[in-house]
C-alpha cells in the first residue's frame, strides 16, 4: 500500500485512534482480513463473521507486526475505531486510489470474469507494473482489498466486479472510479436473486454507466456477440470498442479452432491489424474473455503482435478454473469446481467433450446455486446436455439439484449405469477410484458451496500426477 500515517487513516475513515503511541507511524504493508497474513507494516482489518470475529485476533495481529487494527470497538492494541469497518475499508481504498494516478480497468460478467482477468493482467504487466485481484476478489471487502495492494509503483490496476442486485457494481465504482470498463456476458448466474435477465444487465451495466465520458478517455469494452451487453452502448458516455466474432466487432476472431486436447485457436483482428493466437487455455469459450483482454491491450498502447505472443503464452493464474491436469496413468482431471452457472457448465461440457475425443469422458458435476425457481429446468436441461454432446458418464454429486442433473439425463435418452446420482463427494471419489480407467477425463464442476474441488485433489492425491497443463 501506498505510505499513510495512522493520522492520515483515521481523519480518511473518520475514526477515533486508540492505544496509538505515536500517530505518525505509517502502514507500509498490506492490508490483511487474515491475521495469518499480516507482515510488518501491516493495518488489520478486523470484522465479524458467521463463525469467528477479527476482534479476537487483534492482539496477535500487532504482535505479528500488525501496526494497528482497523475495528470497530477498542481491542487493547493500538486501533483505529471506526462506526462501520466494511465502509471505512471502502474509504481507504478510494483515497489510495486517488493518490495513485494510476490506469483503472474493471470489468464484470454473468461468467469468465475471473479468467478474463488473468488474461488482462498477464497482458497488461507487460507494459507496465499491475496490481489484480488474487483469486475472484470481487465484492465490497474483496476489491478494496485488491486496491489498497497498490503501492507507488503500480501504473495500471486491474478490478473484478460482482452483484448480487442492483447498486452493488455502482458503489464498487465509486469506491474505485474506472477509466476502462469490460462487461463480458449477461448470463442466468444469480438470475434467482435478479429475477430474470433483463434484471442482471440493468446491474451490470452500472459499471459502464460509472466510466468518464470519452473526451475525458472513459472507454467501454462491450461484447457485441451479446445483444444485452452491446445494448449498454446507450447507457454511458464513454468511447465504445466491440469485441466478439461479429462481422462488426472493432476486435475480433477469425477462423476460431480447437486442437485435439481443447486448446482454441484463431486469427485476431484489430483496427491496427492481425495475427494468429494459441491458446493455452481450454475450451471455445476462452476465445470471448482472450478478445476481451486484447481490446484492453490495444486501448493501452500494446500492439497486435504483442498482444498475439502474450497471450499465446498467458495461462491460468486462479485454482479450480478448467485446472488441467494429467496423471501419470494417462488420466486427464479437469478441475473446474470453485463455482458454476448454467453459462459457465454449459462452457466446461463443450470444452469436455472436445478435449475428449476418442475417450472415455465424465462428467462429475453439483448443484448450481441461487437459481430460484429456474433451478429445476436448469438442472434438467445441463443433464440433458451431457447426454447431447456424448459424455460417457454424469456422475451427479448431492441432494435435490444433483437428482434433477441425473433425471435429465435419464430423460434425455442415458441408460443403465451411464448416469448415477451419488449423495456426496466421499461417494463420488470410491466410485471414481474403482471406475476410471487410464486415459479417461474427468470434468469436475458445481458452485462453489458444494466442495467438488476434493472430488479433483483427491483424484490427484497420490496418483503421482504429471504436470499442471493450464494453471
């Protein structure tokens, strides 16, 4: 984080300094939520959760080297006490981020956020120190979090942004104004809480609304492959650049392909020219979010054969995100499992059954959540889906939503022992263990609350695995 004395905190975040000897310490290290993660020079932030309070670990936080606590009542360490720590942590991060003179990219979507964010960075750092979100950093704690890791140095920053309703992508952006906005797709994720499509692109598009207008360089990146997101063009008064496969897009792909193992390939096409990209990447749906990336590069100075190496070369930088990897005994785990919609399966069960050809494949797959009263059909059509693109076995992981994947299955033509409903993921690893064969390939895929991710670490445990082929 940039340089602040604890003075300068406190009068950011209208808080009250307690147990402070000296005000003009200054909090050079990050700022932590995890008392394990703090390093000298640290500010904790202290908040209360389901389980455990952050209060509680303040002591241990300053004796770790913390130099204060951010809380929201006195803790006996040296603090600053603030009405609300969620707010005041948002407050923080937009003062750091007015110091910083630095160029703002935030981006959003129904699905491929995460992913398109790695691409941008791994992009971007080529022209220039950037900061980006570890992991999906992408709410009200996570994304000031993300901010306040840029320190003096950092020319570029780059912003993930959930929703869960509408406002939520507004008072992100006002707690870091972007220069460049990317919406990605308006998809069903959350559509339970939203209440339709429609619903989901009025919050999205929050974030182009928040950009400056184009004199001032607000620029927004728009998917012209999506008719609600290309839409947005009305709603800001920022320069619009069309990424996507349409005839009309201002970057494009051509000629899009995918080799035996998945891996898409295709000619870019830019206003300052072309070039032909390889994707490390696995599945079709990557040739969207790597398009998205590159139109960001090309507004930051980067030229089309750059951004063409660059990202032929970018892999993926966040865990359980198509996390490719083959054992030793041939077979291929595809761990997909930090989180799921029906855009997001629909993409992995395509991607699976590419990089499957002329094997046998699985599907182990779990519930997709706050689906509201979509759920039922969304689970039935995914299962049905898996029948549709020839995936040997579904393998559905749960209670009511799992039984809904294994139905639709079964409806959709699967027999005998191709589809199987299992109650939980200890269920699914024996089956898997006494069932795979060398060669096979295992997709592994539910929303995050459902923990498919042991389901692929266990199937790697001890298998002595081969190397990581997309991380």
């Amino acid at each position: 984080m940039i340089a602040l004395s604890l003075a300068e905190i406190a009068s950011i975040v209208s808080g009250q300094t307690h147990d402070i000897p000296d005000p003009e310490l200054e909090v050079t290290g990050p700022v932590v939520i995890d008392s394990r993660q703090v390093r000298p020079g640290s500010l904790f932030a202290a908040f209360v959760g389901a389980r455990v309070d952050g209060h509680d670990y303040a002591r241990g936080a300053v004796e770790a080297g913390a130099v204060a606590v951010l809380a929201a009542r006195p803790v006996g360490v040296p603090a600053i006490v603030v009405a609300d720590v969620e707010r005041a942590l948002g407050a923080l991060a937009r003062a750091v981020v007015e110091r910083l003179g630095a160029t703002l990219v935030a981006l959003t979507g129904s699905a491929g956020k995460t992913s398109t964010k790695d691409l941008i960075a791994q992009l971007l750092q080529r022209i220039a120190p950037t900061v980006w979100p570890e992991g999906s950093l992408n709410n009200e704690i996570g994304l000031p979090l993300t901010a306040l890791r840029a320190d003096s140095g950092t020319r570029q920053l780059v912003l993930e942004m959930g929703a869960r309703g509408l406002g939520h992508i507004r008072y992100l952006a006002e707690l870091t104004p972007p220069r460049i906005g990317v919406v990605l797709n308006v998809g069903t994720a959350h559509i339970g809480e939203f209440g339709g499509r429609e619903q989901i692109a009025q919050a999205k598009g929050e974030l182009v609304e928040a950009l400056p207008a184009a004199e001032e360089g607000g620029v927004a990146v728009l998917n012209a492959d999506d008719p609600l997101v290309r839409a947005m063009a009305s709603r800001t008064k920022a320069r619009t650049v069309l990424f996507g496969e349409a005839e009309e897009a201002d970057v494009r792909a051509e000629n899009v392909r995918l080799n035996e193992a998945g891996q898409p390939s295709f000619t870019l096409r830019t206003p300052t020219g072309c070039s032909d990209v390889t994707l490390r990447l696995y599945g079709e749906h990557h040739v969207s979010n790597a398009l998205a990336a590159a139109a960001v590069a090309q507004e930051l100075g980067m030229p089309v054969d750059g951004i063409a190496q660059a990202l032929s070369e970018a892999g993926q930088l966040s865990r359980w995100r198509m996390e490719v990897t083959e054992r030793s005994d041939g077979v291929t785990v595809v761990n997909d499992a930090y989180n799921a919609n029906p855009d997001s399966m629909r993409a992995a069960l395509r991607a699976l059954a590419a990089m499957g050809k002329g094997r046998r494949t699985w599907a182990v797959l779990g519930e997709m959540a706050e689906l509201g009263g979509e759920s039922l059909a969304e689970h039935d059509a995914i299962g049905r889906l898996v029948v549709r693109l020839n995936v040997s076995k579904l393998v559905a992981v749960g209670g009511q939503e799992a039984a809904w994947l294994d139905m639709g299955a079964k409806n959709e033509g699967s027999w005998g022992e191709e589809s199987v409903h299992v109650s939980d993921t200890e269920a699914a690893i024996d089956l898997l263990r006494s069932q795979l064969r060398p060669g096979d390939v295992v997709l592994v895929k539910a929303s995050r609350s459902v923990g498919l991710e042991r389901i692929g670490q266990a199937l790697l445990d001890g298998s002595g695995e081969g190397e990581v082929a997309a991380r």
